[in-house]
C-alpha cells in the first residue's frame, strides 16, 4: 500500500463529518439587540465623574446664588457653562487620548455611534442645567426666563461651534485641550464685558432684539458643527 493510500484511509476515518444544516445554525445566531436608550445609558456610565461634578456645581450655584441674592450669579453661570462645552469635546476626543479608535472601530457599535452618543449625554447634562438654573435665577432677579436662558446658552454655543472647528485641524488634534482653552477666553470676555457699561448695555440691547434669531442661528451652527465631527471622526482618529 502506497503512504498516499494510507493518508487517504485515515483522513476518510478521522476526518469530521461534513456539518448538516450549517447555514441554518448559524442564522439563528443573533446578536443581543440594544435599545438606542440602553445604549446611551451604558455611554453614560462611561462618562468621566468630572462632567457630572462640573454640572451639579453649576446647578447648585445657581440655585445658592440666587436664594441669597448675590449680584453677579448669572454672569457667573453664563462663564461657567463654556467649560461643559469644553468637556464634550474632551470627552470625544477619549478614544484618541488612551489609544482606544482601532478597540472601538472593532466593538459592536462604530466610533460614529459613540461619540454621538457621548455628544448626546453630555448635551442632555447641559439642556439639564440650563433648565433649572435660567428659571431659578430669573425668579430670584426679575428677569424673563427666556433672556436669562439665552444669555447663559449663548457662551456654550460659541465655545462648542469654535472648539468643534479647531478639533478638526491638524493643531487642533495635536494640541488635546484646545477647547478648554476656547472656554476660559469666552469665560474671560463674559467678565470682561461686565466691567464696560457701553458694551453690556449694547449686548443687552441685542440680545432682547435679535437674542432668539441669534440663538437659534448657534444652535443650527452647533448642530452643523456637530454632524462634521461625527462624519469624519474616524478619518481625523
């Protein structure tokens, strides 16, 4: 008998039978499907403990604040709220800090997903703070609800739109806490304008007159923002 024989016999012995139904085995197998809701909540629980710390000291210097009457408490709330822009950004930029985009394009949900979701979560802790800190303050000082809330949202669109764009540059990506940085001078020209009565009775002015066109057009800037970054996050990864 020649040795191609003999492997011939043994692979016909010891070879494993040809699997049957095979295909319809394997449709059967599905992942778990997950809600868009669970999964912005398991997004959250991954979310650093500062952005929550950062957005409970906010509310409750609002609410402080306003109780006791301090002068300057909306002002101080308007500064506060660029540094939860910032921490968005930050937050997005997670997966590039600790070498995690090639882990996280490989996982179920896409980098896309993830970073919207991030997005998502920390824009709702924002709308969140916005929502109890811009009633409580116009209470407490006289002033309508929608200004007051429009001029603490203002400063968090801007320092999104402008952190957003520099992301995407070369700098931007090289640098890692450009946003923060857009935050402290937005911070600094909220102060800034406070000591100059000619311009913040001029931003006043403007704001009750043009304050909702002028929101609404940061707002669809964020937006637009927003889908550029998520579109290309995994080509600038």
């Amino acid at each position: 008998m020649r040795k191609n024989d003999l492997n011939d016999l043994l692979a016909d012995a010891f070879n494993a039978p040809e699997p049957k139904n095979k295909k319809e085995f394997l449709k059967t197998i599905r992942p778990r499907e997950v809600s868009t809701m669970k999964m912005l909540v398991q997004q959250a629980s991954y979310i650093r403990i500062s952005v929550w710390l950062l957005a409970a000291a906010i509310i409750i210097l609002a609410i402080a604040g306003s109780l006791a009457m301090i002068d300057g408490t909306e002002k101080t709330i308007a500064s506060l709220m660029p540094f939860t822009a910032a921490i968005a950004v930050l937050e997005m930029k997670r997966s590039v800090k600790y070498n995690m985009i090639e882990l996280e394009m490989a996982t179920r949900y896409s980098l896309r997903s993830v970073v919207l979701a991030r997005l998502s979560v920390i824009g709702l802790v924002a709308m969140i703070v916005l929502l109890v800190s811009a009633p409580v303050i116009a209470a407490a000082f006289g002033g309508e609800v929608i200004y007051t809330a429009m001029h603490i949202l203002i400063p968090y669109l801007i320092t999104m739109i402008v952190s957003l764009r520099i992301e995407r540059t070369i700098a931007g990506r090289q640098t890692g806490y450009t946003s923060l940085a857009v935050a402290a001078i937005v911070a600094m020209s909220i102060y800034w304008a406070s000591f100059n009565q000619w311009l913040i009775i001029r931003l006043l002015e403007a704001v009750e007159k043009w304050g909702v066109a002028i929101t609404l057009i940061l707002i669809a800037l964020t937006v637009m923002e927003q889908w550029k970054t998520i579109n290309n996050v995994e080509a600038f990864a």
